[in-house]
C-alpha cells in the first residue's frame, strides 16, 4: 500500500496508520485504493493480515485525516460530469469498503478529521479521541455539500439531526470535549496514551469469539436500517441460530462453565 501503513501491536489487532504526516494525511487517489484493499485483505484473511480481528485507524503526525487533499482539489471543476461522477464513486466505495470490513474498526483520532477524514472516522465502529482531535465537515466552506461519503448518514445517527445540521451547515470545529457529550466519540483519552487505550479496547475485543463479534457488527450496523422491529428480530434469530452450529460457541460455553479463558479456532 502507498499510503498507509500496516503495524501489528497485539496478537488479533492491526494498526493502520495514514501515512502522509506532511499534509495532515489528506487523502489522495491512492489511499482510496489503499482503503479498497486493506478491506479486501481483511475480509479474505490475507496473509500478511490473517488472524486479524480488530483492526485500528490512526493519523501519522499531528493529524488524523484532513480529507481530500486540496491540492488536488482544483482539478475537480475542470472533470465532466461523468468523469467527477467516477471519482466520487471511487471515493464512496473506498469508505464503504472500510464500514463494511466483517471485523471491527476502531478510529483512534489523534488530530484534525476534516471533510473525508470526518467521514472515515464515522465509518468506524468505535471512536476514540485524544484531547486534540477535532471535527470538522468543511464541505460547505469550499463550495460542497455535507452529503459526502456517508456523513450525512452516519452523523445524524450519532449526534442526532438537530446537532448534525449544527455542524454541516457552519461547518465549525468540534473539539473533543465536545465531541465526547455530543457522542460522537466514545470517549477522550490523553494525547500520549490514545493507542494504547485503543490497543487494549481492541484486545478486549478479540477476547471473544470471532464469529460472534462478527455477527454482533453486523446486526448492528444491519438492524439501523431495517424498517421494523420484527424485522430486526428476523435477523437477529437467524444470527444466533447460525452461531448454536460453530465449534466456538461450544468452546465458549465450557469455558465459562469451567471457569477459564476460551480458545477460539473460529470454526
């Protein structure tokens, strides 16, 4: 991968971290396919990845992600429609493929997330922040609109419509302070201290079945948009009915009898 770069701090957890500290880690052509492909990799357990259960996002240097890099930026008005239309779904789908990853994502905001790095870091799971991490969706203020790689659905969920207009339409910074009470981080740890407290969130996660949390994810993220509660409950029947079948839940059950830590095999 060009631009970001892989670590591997615990057993089970993988650190990804943007790699373009000179430029806050703004986003270019090839991190969109460095977000594709990360996805990719974890979802097929990849060598280089495999046994991965949490995976980790974070910022080199002083930022997490300042979105599109505005050097690029200026190219944008001279693309036909089509050809900026083919962009934007790049983009979109580089995002998505980051939400969609089956196991977990925690964003350790160290910095500044700006227009697409507020997206990336609401495409996470979890979200953790040092005391200098700050939002921003700044897509107003260069003439674009807040409905941009997901953020218009994903931030209402978390901080509720009324506060999610609040900060798409003045576009102002949200400090983690605040960030904290509005819930749009799950909490605020100190600067030297963020990846650690990441680490050990992640490691508390993979204590568990891997199945299980992988279908926990995906009940989660499914059942915001399914329509109805008896919908909801359709297809969390049809998830615990799968996992009564895997070798783990069986596992996890004479564990907690016998009163020792499982072993999964994620079968």
């Amino acid at each position: 991968m060009t631009d970001v770069t892989l670590t591997h701090p615990a057993e089970g957890v993988v650190l990804a971290t943007l790699d373009r500290p000179e430029r806050l880690n703004a986003i270019t052509g090839h991190m969109f396919d460095d977000f594709e492909q990360l996805a990719h990799d974890l979802n097929r357990g990849a060598d280089h990845v495999k046994g991965a259960r949490v995976l980790i996002l974070t910022g080199a240097g002083r930022g997490f992600c300042s979105g599109y890099d505005l050097d690029l930026a200026g190219d944008l008005t001279s693309l036909t429609a089509t050809e900026m239309l083919n962009l934007q779904e790049r983009a979109a789908d580089a995002l998505k493929a980051i939400h969609d990853i089956r196991i977990p994502v925690i964003a350790a905001v160290n910095g500044a997330a700006a227009g697409g790095g507020l997206s990336l870091a609401l495409a996470a799971d979890i979200r953790l922040a040092s005391e200098h991490a700050s939002f921003v969706a700044s897509f107003s203020k260069i003439g674009l609109s807040a409905g941009d790689l997901g953020a218009s659905w994903l931030l209402p969920r978390l901080v509720g419509p009324a506060h999610a207009a609040d900060i798409a339409l003045t576009g102002r910074t949200v400090r983690a302070d605040e960030a904290a009470r509005l819930r749009l981080v799950n909490r605020v740890v100190p600067a030297d201290a963020l990846i650690d407290e990441a680490i050990a969130l992640a490691q508390a996660i993979a204590r568990n079945s891997p199945a299980g949390v992988r279908l926990s994810k995906r009940a989660l993220q499914a059942n915001l948009e399914v329509p109805s509660y008896a919908a909801a409950l359709e297809l969390e029947n049809r998830g615990q009915t799968l996992l009564t079948r895997t070798a783990d839940m069986a596992e996890a059950l004479a564990a907690f009898l016998e009163k020792r830590p499982a072993t999964f095999t994620n079968e």
